[in-house]
C-alpha cells in the first residue's frame, strides 16, 4: 500500500476513533445523568413521609436557623433534610407572640410571628374539602389546603423551589386576640358562635369574614423566606389579562415563545426553563393564576423562580385548565431531569406519593380524593404534551440538559 494511501486509511481510522469516542463519552454522560435521576428519585421516595416531632439532630438547635441556612439562589431546601419534621413541628406548635394583618395583596391572611422571631404567612380555611369552585379557573378565595399539598408536590417533583408550609389549627380567642394588633383586631367579629376576622386585602370585606369552628380555626403556616434573601417581583410572560373580551398576546400569537426567548432573562440562563417546570407544576394543581413570579434580587436571572401563593389551586378537581400549559407547548423545550421525573411518577406513583407526603400534616387529609384522582390524570396529560413536541421537534431539540450545581457552603 502506498504511503499516500496508508495516510488516509489513517486519518480515516482516526476520524472513526474521535466519532465513537465523542459518542460513547456522550451516551455515558447521558446514561449517568438518567441514573442520577433515578437515584434522586428513589431518595426522594424513601424520605417522603415527614413525620412532625420536635426533636432535632443537628448543630444548630433552632429550627429558624437551620431553614434559613438552607436557602440558595437555586433551591429553598436541600434533597436531604433530616431536620424537616421537626422545622414544620416547631411551624405547627410554636408560641404566637404577634399577629398582624398579612402582606399586601388581593387575599385574606394574616402575618404571625412564632417564638424565636420567625415570620410566618396564616392562610385561614374557607372552604370544606370537598367544595368544588365554579367559574374561572382563577375563581374563589384562596386555599389554605392547596398551600400544604403544593409544598408537598414541590418535594415529589424535585423543585424545591416552594417555601415549607404545614397545617396549624389556631385558637383565635387565646391565640390570636391577645397579642394581636389594632389594625388586625378590629377585623374581628362573631357570627352566631364562630370567631372570624376578615382582615386587609384588596378583596377584604367585612362581610366575607373567615370564621372558626367556635374559636378554632383551620388554616395553612408558609415560613418566610430569609430577609438576607430579599425578593424582586416579575410580570410572568405568560399572565392573562383578567378582562373579559381582552386576549394576552400568547393567547393568540402562536410564535408567542420566539419573542419570549429574545428579551431578558429569557434569552439565557435557567429562567425560562424555570418558567416551564413552574407551567408543569401549575398544571397539575390546577392554578392558573400566576400573573406574576418572584426571583431573589439582582439575580440577573440566574436564581430560581420561586414557587410562592399556590393558594388558588385545587379549586375543581374536573377542570383541566389546558391553558396553564401555554409554556410548554408553545416553546416545546423542558428539562430532561423534570422528563425523567416525570416519567418516574406515571401509573398512579404520583397520587400515592402525594398522599403519602402529606399523611402527617396535621390537618390531614389535606385533598379528597376527586383532587388526587384529578393530579394523576393531569401527569398523563402533562406527558403526552412532550410527546407531541417530540414527535414534531425530536427528542434533542425538545429534551434540554439543565443541571446546575448548588451549594450549601
């Protein structure tokens, strides 16, 4: 063979060489990805159930401190948090010292500061488990349950991106009145042998008053985020108008995703794949009523999007309210670790992990079972979405690798 030939045949062999090796190396890196998935979401399984007890193992002995210590840009908890049962025990069972009219907002609620100085958010109960709310998929109060069940499916999608929240039943009368404050205790009133409050909000009225069983109210605890940790406020690109006969631009312009992605912080970083797994999360919950989102401050959208007010969710378990899922199939792009988990939670995983989660709040059963029954069908809903992305796209264009490391440190 000529040495003309040999130097081809060569570089032909070595071409060969790098293309395998590049693919082998692409497909080990793609299976390791898929079998940390997997690991993580065995982990996630076998913590699941958080049992509520005050004792804790660490070396920080308040539990406020230990929340606080576990806040990055890209997650609200850590995968493993021994010391969840006894930070949600402490958000259930610790001493009110104040109690104020909530945050600013169009929902009643009301602010608590727990023994230690930990702010907490009080969603009181307004309707029974089994009410179905009629009308826009944005309709009625807010429910304190829908806050306790999308915490606990925040945790079984590997987000961790929604603040703790936990149940609490409050004594208003011996709670409440004693350390309230002025603004807060003139919202009180008595409806026949129930104590109720209706407090401050755009939508407070003093005729649509939350009420007790007598002087025990149901509601939800959220734990504040860290005010090291201050937050900045952003449209979501995909909010409705809230006027009848007005149409938001992605409600009519199928190429809606295409400018989404040239403006800021859309066009790089995690954000908008954030705002995919949040249209995901959203689904399944039945909220359609993130007008806006929060980010921690001069983020320059590297943090995550925070799953923050969930409360309008889980109002009809019948409603599939598909336009929630406007994100995804306009854009057709979701992470692959979130295709995973998804995948991972078919054939009912879901709805047992959900109620495996949330068997110990203390206002268990958080969800009937229409609500459960409605998530499952919702995740096969979820998937066939992403097939019909794939089966346009191709699963490369359509499965985006996102894993960014965090840090406790």
């Amino acid at each position: 063979m000529k040495l003309k030939q040999r130097v081809v045949l060569l570089a032909i062999l070595l071409v060969i060489f790098i293309f395998t090796k590049v693919f082998l190396i692409d497909n080990l890196d793609t299976s390791a990805a898929n079998r940390e998935d997997q690991r993580a979401f065995h982990r996630m399984m076998t913590g699941l159930r958080v049992e509520l007890a005050p004792k804790l193992d660490h070396t920080l002995q308040s539990p406020w401190e230990i929340a606080a210590q576990w806040v990055v840009p890209r997650e609200v908890y850590p995968e493993e948090t021994p010391e969840l049962g006894a930070i949600m025990h402490a958000m259930a069972t610790k001493k009110i010292i104040k109690a104020d009219v909530g945050y600013k907002g169009t929902q009643l609620k009301a602010l608590l500061i727990l023994e230690g100085g930990q702010k907490v958010v009080f969603k009181p109960k307004r309707y029974s488990r089994d009410y179905v709310v009629e009308g826009e998929p944005y309709a009625g109060y807010d429910r304190h349950n829908a806050e306790v069940a999308a915490f606990h499916l925040d945790r079984i999608l590997g987000f961790r991106r929604a603040p703790l929240v936990v149940g609490r039943f409050v004594n208003l009368r011996t709670e409440i009145k004693p350390i309230a404050t002025e603004q807060l205790l003139s919202t009180f009133l008595t409806v026949g042998n129930n104590t109720c409050f209706y407090g401050k909000c755009y939508y407070c009225r003093e005729t649509e008053p939350a009420c007790a069983e007598g002087d025990t109210m149901e509601g939800s605890v959220t734990l504040w985020l860290p005010d090291v940790w201050p937050l900045q406020k952003h449209r979501h690109p995909w909010g409705r108008t809230y006027r009848e006969g007005k149409l938001a631009r992605w409600e009519y312009d199928e190429s809606y995703c295409d400018a989404v992605k040239k403006t800021s912080p859309y066009d790089s970083g995690p954000r908008l794949l954030d705002i995919i797994d949040t249209a995901v999360f959203d689904y399944l919950i039945g909220n359609a009523d993130r007008h806006h989102y929060e980010s921690f401050q001069d983020d320059e959208g590297a943090s995550m999007l925070i799953l923050l007010d969930n409360a309008k969710s889980f109002g009809n378990p019948s409603l599939d309210e598909r336009s929630i899922l406007a994100p995804l199939y306009q854009c057709c792009i979701i992470r692959v670790s979130t295709w995973n988990r998804l995948n991972y939670l078919k054939n009912g995983v879901l709805k047992s992990a959900l109620k495996s989660a949330m068997a110990h709040d203390p206002i268990s059963p958080v969800l009937s079972e229409p609500h459960l029954d409605a998530v499952d069908q919702r995740l096969l809903s979820v998937l066939a979405t992403v097939k019909q992305c794939t089966d346009q796209f191709g699963m490369d264009t359509v499965l985006v690798e996102d894993r960014m490391p965090l840090s406790h440190l």
